[in-house]
C-alpha cells in the first residue's frame, strides 16, 4: 500500500467493526431486502412480459461478414433477437482503434452466447463501421458476438442514433415484433444470460416464471448444460437431473425453515 493510498483511507468514514454475530445478523437483515429486491425484479420482468408489441414492416439492411442481410438474418433462425447498437464509426473516440469506451466496456461483460442461444435467443452488436474494421476490432479485443454494419435508417429509427441502447426482437415466422428498449443506465447491468432473458419477451422460459399462457417453460437448471455440450446432448443428462433434484430440495427446505423462523 502506497502513502498517499494509506492516508486516503485513514481520511474515509468507515462503517464500525464489530463480532462475528453482530456481522452476520446484519447480513441477515440485509438478505431480507435483498430478497425483495429479488423478488420486486421478478416481478417487473413479468410485467415486460406483458408488454404490447409493436410491428416492424421496413425492410432493413445490414452489412455482414458474408455480405449484405435483413433483419430476419439476424435472428439466425430464432424467434428472439437482442441488437446492441456499439459506436464504432469515424467521428467516435478511440477511431479507428478501439470503439467506445462504454460500449466496449459492455463488451467485455458478454458472456458465453451458446447459453442464450439455448433458450431461442441471438444477441448481435451493429455499428456503422464497415466490415473489415469490426473484423479487425472483434480479433484484437477478443470478441465473438455476431457484429454488423448499419446501413440506412435502423439506428435513427430505433432510437439508438446518438446513444447505445438494445433494442429487442421477437420473430413469429416472417413476421417481426420490436417488444422492448433500454439503454442508459439500464445496459449497465447487460452481459449475464439472465440479464438478457429478462428482456426478451418469452423470459428466461422456467416453470417458476409468471409468464402469460401457452409460454415455453421447462424445470429450471435442468437445461443448464456446458457451452461446448448442448450440441452433443440432445437430452438432460440423468445424473445433472439427480443433482438439480437435490439442489432444489435443500433450497425448498431452507426456505421454509427460514419462513418458520420469522
């Protein structure tokens, strides 16, 4: 620790130190909050659930590594989309090194996609960098969502033309509905899985999950599955099943023990 760094932290108001049980009941009492928290973010994602949709008719293009594709490419096939709109273009600090700060930063926090992927969904970034130039950048920063090229009226159109934001997608055959946006403050928490699918329309698809009727869900954890395994396992594997099982019980019983303690 450096001199200046010691006297810049005898200079903060540091909470008290106290016992280990006073520490632990004050956790206690913050789990409660947290717990609601929780449940309060549940919640509001049910509600977005619920959200009306609205349809996209214009025919977008965008520019990609194998040349030119609409808005439906970007799906991959899927019925969910998430676009992050990245700055990555002449005029944007850090041209033509490195995009945004901020949008790299969001970058970095992605993480593995065959998860998302799993659960029907495709996150894509697009900036109105050519090509080559985001090649260039994904190898260099050690980047792997799909990136494509702007090329007309989609980012004025969609509110992300000066600002960074995701813009959400639902496809239902050749049909597309934009169901959800954020961006400000609220992309700053994007890059977990779960983070993603409290977006999207169909949710994180669990059977815990309020979700409107007819929804897909499945038993939660069970789909859970290694990046490089869903491929290989067209089926839940009986011993994941035997240790999701457990986990669920033990959770089950800890709860209700906690529910009797108050």
């Amino acid at each position: 620790m450096t001199k200046s760094s010691e006297t810049d932290q005898a200079a903060m108001q540091t909470p008290p130190v106290v016992t280990p049980a006073a520490w632990e009941q004050a956790r206690l009492q913050m789990l409660v909050k947290e717990k609601a928290q929780v449940r309060a973010r549940d919640a509001l994602a049910a509600e977005r659930r619920r959200m009306p949709w609205m349809a996209v008719d214009k025919p977008y293009v965008f520019e990609g590594p194998n040349g030119k594709v609409g808005l439906r490419d970007l799906f991959e096939g899927r019925r969910q989309l998430i676009v992050y709109r990245a700055f990555f273009e002449p005029g944007v600090f850090g041209w033509p090194d490195h995009a945004c700060r901020g949008c790299s930063l969001g970058a970095d926090q992605v993480s593995h996609l065959s998860h998302l992927n799993q659960r029907d969904t495709t996150l894509v970034y697009a900036s109105r960098a050519p090509q080559p130039d985001i090649a260039r950048l994904k190898a260099r920063m050690g980047w792997e969502m799909p990136w494509y090229t702007i090329t007309d009226s989609f980012d004025a159109d969609f509110s992300v033309a000066e600002w960074h934001g995701h813009n959400v997608f639902f496809r239902d055959g050749d049909k597309i509905f934009r169901t959800y946006f954020v961006n400000s403050r609220g992309d700053e928490a994007f890059g977990t899985i779960w983070s993603y699918l409290d977006i999207t329309p169909l949710g994180r698809q669990e059977v815990w999950e309020d979700s409107p009727a007819g929804y897909p869900q499945t038993p939660p954890y069970k789909w859970w599955n290694w990046h490089d395994n869903y491929d290989a396992e067209a089926t839940t594997n009986s011993k994941w099943d035997q240790v999701t099982d457990a986990g669920v019980k033990a959770f089950r019983k800890a709860a209700e023990e906690e529910r009797k303690a108050t």
